[in-house]
C-alpha cells in the first residue's frame, strides 16, 4: 500500500474492507476521512474569536479613514443602485455609476433561505455557478462565479470592495469561503469594471457586502434533504456585534457551519437509472445519412466486465474454438473460467447497447459531498471625528468528496500465452489459433471507487485606516494578507509500472508458483534499474474472474497521490476621493489611488505524480509568482441638473495604468453618462476597455493530467485518452472592450415600480483560450496542421494515446445580448406585496480562432471552454410580507437549446439535437413567533422537475450534464432565527 508523509497530516493508509461491496467500502472510507477534520473546526472558532480582542491595541499606531460604509441595518433590504452609499462598480462614494447594477438585498437572502452562496447566486440570470462534480483535474466541489458564461476567471469576486485571493492552484475562486452568516447584500456588476478594480473584471464583478455594524446577536439553524431522502444539509450560523466606549469601537464576530451529504449515486434519481450514455454509431459513414453519435440506454462497456473480457477481435475468433455460441466473445465467469460473452447492438470502442458489458453509470455523482466552516472576526475604533482603524480576519475550511469508477482498462490490457493465470482452455485455443498473445479489457472492481477528497484553507486579514477632512474629502489606506492552502488527495490510484508488471506473471520454474517476469529476468536488480522498488516488490496480478486481484497485489500497485498548493495575495492600496469645485450644475467628484499587489502559486506533490506514474492527475510541482502596480483616478462631472431640456446629466471617466512584472503595462479606461430627460426616465452609457492578465497556473503549469473520452475522426470509435494541460509563459494580458446602454424608468404616478433595460456587447482580443482535446483531434483531421503537434498516435496502432492541450491567446472572444430587471413593490391588505423579475437573453457566446468562429449560445449539453449558455433565462418572485407573516412563490425558467451548437452543421452528428428547456416553481414562508424567533421554510423545484437527458463523454457518464438544470430534485429546507 502506497502512502506519504503530508507535512501537517497523518500518514494517509487505504484501509482494505474486506467484506465489503466496492461501493460500500468507499462510502464507510468516505465517513472515517471526514471524521477526522471535525475537531478542528473548533479549535479554529475558539482561537479566532480569543485572537480578536488583541487588534485593539494596533489601533495606537493608527491615522486614517475611508469611505462610508453601506447601510448596516441588518433588516434594511437594498433593492436598487440608489440605497447603497457607496455602490459597487465605481471609486467615488454618493455617485449612481451609469454601469449595470443587479442587487440581492438582506430581504431576499431571508427569503432564499441560503446556507451557501450558490443558492444565492443561482437565481441571478447573468450568472452560472460552475460546480465541479467529478472531475479529477479540477477542485472537488468548487462553486465559481462566472458572469455572462465567459469564465471564472474573467469574474472578479470582492467581500466588501477589495478582491479575493484565489482559493487553488487553477486561479479560481470557491465562493463557499465567504461567510454567509454576515452578508447583508450581494451587488453584481453586469459590465467591465477594470478601470475601477484591476485586472480579472472583463465580465464584471461580484461584491459580496458584509454587515460590520451588527448590534446584538443572530443565530440561524436550518435543515433540509430531497424528497428521496438524501442530500441532507443541516447549518448553523451565528453572528454577534456590539459598541463600547460610547460607541467608539464595534466588535463584530460570526461563523457558520455546513454539511451538505451530497448524492454521489444518479441511479436514485428516475431520469438517471436508465444506464443512458453517448455512443459511437458503428453504422455511420459521411453519406449513408445514419447519425455519428446516439444517445443510449441500457449502455454498457463494449471491452469491460467485472472479470475481463478479451477485445472483440479476439473473443470472436477464440470463442469458436471454445466452442461457444456465434457471435459471442470470450470473458472470465467464476475462478477464472472462460464462458461467453454476449454482444449488444451499437458496439463502439467503449459502450455498446445492451449485452453483458459492465456498467457503472448508476454511481455518477450528482453532488459531491461538502462540509464547510468559516469564521470571521472584525474590529473598528473610531480614533477621533475624522479617523478610524478597521482590521478583521476570515477564515474557512471546505471539505469536498467526490468519488468516480474504480480504475478500467478498456481493451488495453496484453496478456502473453504463458501468463501463470491464463486458463487451460484459453491457452489451448490460442494455440490452435497461433496466438501468442491477447488483448482483454477489465474494470478493476477490487480497487474500488477512486475517490478524490480536497480541502480548502483560506485565510484573509485586512487591516487599514479610514479618515476624512475638507468636508468632502475621504481617504484610505489599507492592507490585505491572504494565506489559501488547497490539497487534493487521490485514494485508489493506480500506479501503471507495478500494474504492468504484475500482469505479466510467468511460472517461476524453480517453484512452480507464479513470479513478474521481470523479476524472474532480474532477481536482483541496483538501485539505478529499480528506483522505485516496482521490481524488488513485485507481485503477480490475477486479472481473470471477478474478486481474482489479491489484497497483496492490492498493496503492490494502488495507492494515495496527492497535491498541495499554497495561493499568496498580498494587496497595498491608498485611495483618495472627494470634490475639488463645483460646476453650475454641482460638485464635481474625483477619487485617486494607488495599488499594489503580489500573487504567488506553489503547487508540491508526491514523487510519483511528479514522476507521471499514477494513472490520474498526475500534479506536477511548480511554482509562479508575480507582481502588479497601479494607479488609477476617476471623475463625476454633472453638466446639468434640473434644466429645461434635462433633469439630470452627468459624465463619468475613469483610467488606469496597470504594470505587470511579467508582460508590461496596459492601460484600461471607463468612459459614461446617465442622462434624465425628466425625473422619472434615466438613460445610461458607459464604454470601456478592460483586461485580465494570466494566472500563475496559465503561466507556469507544468501539466495537468485528466482522462476522457475521445473520438477519432479516422475510425468514429471512442477511448478513453490521456489529456495533459500545461501553462505556456508566452502568454499576453487580454483586452476586451465593453459597451452598455441602457434605460431606467421610476414612474411617479406608480410609485414603488422600478424597470430597466440594458443591452451589453463585450468583445475580448487576445483571449487566454484552452481549445478542448476533441477540437484538437478534429481540426488536425480536418487538415489545420498547427494543431497535430498536439494529437499523440501509436506508431504500431495509430490509436491516439495523448492530447497535449496548452492556453494560448485567440483571436477573440465575444457575448452580447440584454438583461431585464422589473420590480414593483405596494401596500395590499395591510401588508406589502413585492414583485420582481430578472430576464438575460443572450444573442451571442462566440469564440474566433484561426478564422473559425464557434457559437455556444444554447448549448444545453456538455461542452468545452467556454460553456454554453441558454439563450433565455427569466426569474420571477413574488413575496408578500405582513408583520408577522411572509410568503413567496418563484418562478424559473432555463431555455433549452441544442445537445451541441456545431453538430449537425456540415454532417448528421447526432439524430436529435435539440434539449427542451425547463422551468421551476419555489415557495417559501415564514412566521415571527415575537419579536425574537422566527420560523420559515422553502421548497425548491416544487413539482420535482426533471433535468434533460445529456450524457457526457467519460467511463462514467453525467447523465445530465448541465449545470443549469437541477439534478438534485424537490428539496425542502425548514428552520428557525434567533435575533437579540
């Protein structure tokens, strides 16, 4: 059994659990893993809120201030760009920014019940949560923002105005870390903001607003699970803030906890126990007008069985000489034995329909488990009338578990005549047919679910003083330090050398007993021949029969891998703001300042991912580091108010120089208006160039390993194929330029409605792009021959055996479309009922490379970077609120679209390419027991609709692979607030 010393860990040990099914063996390793993280969590709440009280003394050295804070009333609802004193997407405090602005106000997270900032964030149309389910390669449970479907890494995420260090080695940012118990309001601008906030805010920026001014105690416990009695998720959260020294020092501290159970089996659901998968059609020719791919059930594998079936050339051959039916092939029943293997129909490299095959779609995962903690601990001494000091200090730990099929072999598995294993029958007909070897396929059921557990440490303290003078000037200097560890841990991996070798097992002649070949060849191998031990530990595999591998062959191959990464930020920044002179038609603003900031990624694994010899992920160490400085100024000219022909008018303009360490600098600018005709119409306008500079992983990566499906355009067969993604450090900052306008209408005569529109155009030059590996294959075949360096083909077989996949700049990236915001609140029965919808139609999500343009607006399937998005998505609320009584009700609609946008263009793809659209009912209620306690309770997706059917193309295929429809089904949370 393979394990390593992880620095502060203890020696990580697969347990065998004998007696177990192989699914059952993971689950119970599933629960003692996590049990052995809950202590911390204590320990961890205990010392933060101890270390608190010892920031007051650093308040001695403090002389500063900044701009006012939003609202903190805990029960003010924020609605609009007009509550917040300070709003998101501009430097200057008191100005409407002419950007797109869609709020979530304390009101409605009440209302959501939300436990995580996913459930939140799902509601708002311009966004997707991206949320890793399954894939090695990429953080375990991870919920990203992406807004306008352009990528994580084109969101810039900010708790309470300044950014968030990155939380994995990839540079994304898991929003499960920001501590709900305290967010008082998200703000989420819909266009560019890099002139306000830097790089990474091409696509826009959310802004999550913590509430620092809490006075009392509030306590939040909730439970909820599915109607199928699974995915339990019980939380707690609580927070308490209070003011001493006639009011002069606020303390604030919270935390919360969260276990969401997961479901990691789709076969619970009914839509996902059909065994549905995306085949090959063996049948299809360019011109015979029958479909390339077909979407199955009852899949099962084509080369794979519990015992080991011989590859169908093979079996046909050998199982006439054994004197099996025809048409049957050959696999391995009880002890080993040959018996027959029956076809199914629509038999491709990897799945067929029907037949004996194996399967392991039913343990798909829907949701990975998640068990998450945060604390926060804040402090603000009011030094004098004009000068504050301001520290506090977050911190999280998210544990994710994900679990995929046991490790396979798909046919790849060569087997000599004189393997110490091979039945007597087996040999004999191989010889009659003058073989003197055979290729076979297995999964490997004894090695049970490879699972993969990561966990998320972030650290965040920010420090800094506030202060004002003149009157109308305001100013800030601060510090933030972030600290995020990630690790990732892959039990059940495979070691492929000692896999390969114990295969190959031969009868030592001086025993009789079975012994590696190689070992046999070379009993005593140096150091220099057998660096790793495989030689000198070798133990023979029995790969035929089910249950037939030994716990000491086991120990011999399989294992734990792991990797460790450490994400550093440390961001310096001064801001200046105020009004220098007035015009006729009033002040004009300026805000100034400064920044620096530092990332750094180290990424360490073990020996043999660094050596590339585990069968997945395979992390290879590196390390990348660089620095940013930037300036930037921004000014507010009203040039009339109250005027014949305006009621309103004013210019905004903004600019920043940003100089990177590693590619130069770059400037980015802000130009728009908002213009009032009369009181109640206001017209908006802004134009920008934004950028976003690569990542430490984008830079420096030096390969990341995943398996998937791919499809050779030269045989329409699919295998599964290693993929390696590496970082390319010639890449160039991207630039995007950004254009919205838009109308907002507040009509007196209906006082309480508020309606915008806004259309968007983003065009981003010299896109970081990862072009996916099926792409790749396909255009080198399509005759593109820059990308055949990347396809690896056996010279034997011609079978490709890897896709080297790197990011480069592209031509361009491009989304346009409009977003619809409608709210109308009014007194009704001696309450207040309050309306609201949010629409986003999406024109266009293209990407242009080498000339050829993709578009990936409803793309309702699986695919490659950048995702597809519906081309409508509308959320309706309605809420009516009495004194003690509120109810909602929710409305959700996701537009279909297409299985995949480039099918069925030039060739017949696939027969049916269309995915209906869906739509959800919510309801939610609460009730004020006094003034103190409140119950309340939702449900999501009332009449448990179901996901549409679209399988991905891994061993163990996402039935819905979507991440707009839900999988998880009716789900009902009940709980109760304490608020004192």
């Amino acid at each position: 059994m393979r394990s390593y010393q992880i620095e502060d860990r203890e020696d990580i040990v697969v347990e065998d659990l004998a007696g177990r099914t192989p699914f059952a063996a993971a689950k119970c390793l599933s629960r003692r893993t996590r049990a052995l993280t809950r202590p911390f969590h204590q320990t961890a709440l205990f010392a933060l809120m101890a270390g608190i009280p010892l920031l007051s003394p650093m308040a001695a050295f403090a002389q500063t201030a900044a701009p006012p804070e939003a609202p903190s009333d805990p029960a003010a609802e924020v609605t609009g760009e007009n509550d917040a004193i300070t709003v998101t997407g501009t430097r200057i405090s008191g100005f409407t920014a002419p950007t797109p602005l869609t709020t979530v106000g304390q009101a409605e997270l009440e209302s959501k019940a939300v436990s995580t900032v996913s459930e939140l964030l799902d509601d708002v149309p311009q966004l997707r949560i991206n949320q890793n389910i399954g894939k090695s390669s990429e953080p375990i449970g991870a919920s990203n923002a992406d807004l306008r479907g352009l990528g994580t890494q084109r969101t810039l995420v900010l708790i309470d105005g300044r950014r968030v260090g990155f939380t994995d080695p990839a540079g994304t940012i898991d929003t499960n870390i920001v501590p709900v118990a305290l967010i008082s309001s998200v703000e989420i601008v819909t266009g560019g903001a890099s002139a306000a906030y830097g790089s990474d805010a091409v696509a826009g920026v959310v802004n999550f607003v913590l509430n620092k001014n809490l006075q009392g105690l509030r306590l939040d416990a909730s439970y909820g699970q599915t109607i199928y009695d699974d995915h339990r998720r019980p939380s707690i959260s609580g927070a308490y803030g209070t003011s001493f020294a006639d009011g002069k020092v606020q303390l604030t501290v919270a935390g919360d906890y969260l276990r969401n159970s997961g479901q990691t089996s789709q076969a619970e659901r009914p839509w996902g126990n059909r065994q549905t998968a995306l085949l090959t059609n063996p049948a299809y020719t360019p011109t015979n007008g029958q479909p390339r791919l077909i979407i199955s059930d009852n899949a099962r594998f084509s080369q794979m069985t519990a015992g080991g079936v011989l590859t169908r050339a093979n079996g046909l051959a050998l199982a006439q000489r054994l004197g099996f039916p025809t048409g049957t092939g050959v696999q391995f029943g009880p002890n080993g034995q040959p018996i027959p293997f029956v076809y199914g129909t629509n038999i491709g490299g990897t799945f067929m329909t029907g037949g004996d095959g194996a399967q392991v779609t039913d343990e798909g995962n829907i949701l990975p488990e998640i068990e998450r903690f945060t604390a926060f601990g804040g402090i603000r001494i009011e030094l004098s009338e004009n000068l504050k000091f301001f520290s506090d200090f977050i911190y999280a730990k998210v544990d994710s578990l994900s679990d995929l099929t046991p490790n396979p072999d798909n046919g790849n598995l060569t087997i000599r005549n004189d393997n110490a294993f091979l039945p007597l029958a087996l040999r004999s007909a191989m010889a009659a047919a003058g073989l003197t070897s055979i290729t076979m396929g297995r999964i490997h059921f004894e090695d049970e679910l490879s699972r993969f557990e990561s966990t998320t440490v972030s650290r965040r303290f920010t420090f800094g003083l506030e202060g004002r003078f003149g009157g109308s000037w305001t100013w800030d200097v601060s510090g933030q330090i972030s600290r995020n560890d990630y690790d990732q841990l892959s039990f059940n991996n495979r070691i492929n050398n000692r896999f390969t070798l114990g295969l190959d097992t031969v009868v030592n002649p001086a025993t009789g007993q079975p012994v590696c070949r190689a070992l046999l060849n070379n009993p005593n191998p140096s150091a220099a021949q057998d660096p790793y031990g495989d030689l000198r530990g070798c133990v023979p595999i029995n790969p035929f029969g089910a249950g037939s591998i030994s716990q000491a062959a086991l120990g011999y191959y399989r294992g734990t891998s792991y990797l460790r990464s450490r994400q550093e930020q440390d961001v310096f920044a001064v801001n200046l703001s105020g009004s220098p002179f007035s015009t006729w038609a009033g002040e004009v603003k300026v805000a100034l300042g400064a920044e620096y900031r530092r990332e750094q990624t180290s990424l360490r694994s073990d020996p043999d991912s660094a050596a590339r010899r585990w069968r997945s992920v395979n992390a290879q160490p590196f390390d990348g580091e660089f620095d940013v400085k930037e300036g930037y100024a921004e000014v507010v000219v009203p040039l009339a108010r109250g005027s014949r022909f305006a009621e309103n008018l004013d210019i905004n303009g903004a600019i920043r120089y940003t100089d990177y360490e590693l590619s130069g600098g770059v400037t980015t600018w802000k130009v728009g208006a908002n213009y009032s005709p009369f009181a109640d119409l206001r017209l908006r306008a802004t134009l920008s160039r934004d950028i976003r500079a690569p990542n430490n992983f984008e830079l420096f990566s030096r390969g990341n390993q995943v398996i998937n499906a791919i499809v050779d355009p030269r045989t329409n067969i699919s295998r599964q194929t290693v993929q390696i993604t590496s970082g390319n450090i010639a890449l160039q900052p991207e630039k995007a330029d950004t254009f919205t306008g838009g109308v907002i209408f507040t009509p007196s005569f209906l006082p309480g409605l508020r309606a915008s529109v806004d259309y968007y155009r983003i065009k981003i030059n010299d896109a970081v792009s990862v072009i996916a590996a099926q792409s790749i294959v396909n255009f080198c075949e399509e005759g593109r021959t820059e990308f055949c360096a990347g396809v690896v083909r056996d010279p034997a077989t011609q079978i490709i055996s890897q896709v080297n996949v790197i990011p480069f700049n592209a031509d361009s990236l491009k989304t346009s479309g409009v977003d619809v915001e409608l709210q109308y609140r009014f007194a009704l029965g001696g309450g207040e009922l309050n309306l609201r919808g949010l629409a986003n139609y999406v024109a266009e999500l293209s990407t242009t490379s080498n000339g050829v343009t993709n578009d990936y607006v409803g793309l309702a399937g699986v695919a490659p970077p950048p995702q597809g998005v519906p081309e409508w998505r509308v959320n309706l609320d309605a809420t009516y609120s009495t004194d003690t009584w509120r109810f909602g009700i929710g409305y959700r609609y996701i537009d279909g679209g297409k299985f995949d946008t480039r099918f069925n263009i030039t060739t017949l793809d696939i027969a049916d390419n269309n995915i209906s659209g869906r739509s959800y009912v919510d309801l939610s209620a609460s009730y004020k027991l006094n003034t103190a306690i409140e119950l309340y309770g939702r449900v999501e997706n009332l009449f448990n609709v179901y996901p549409p059917i679209a399988p991905n193309g891994i061993t163990q295929p996402t039935i819905a692979s979507s991440q707009f429809f839900d999988r998880r089904g009716t789900f009902i949370a009940v709980g109760g607030r304490l608020r004192l």
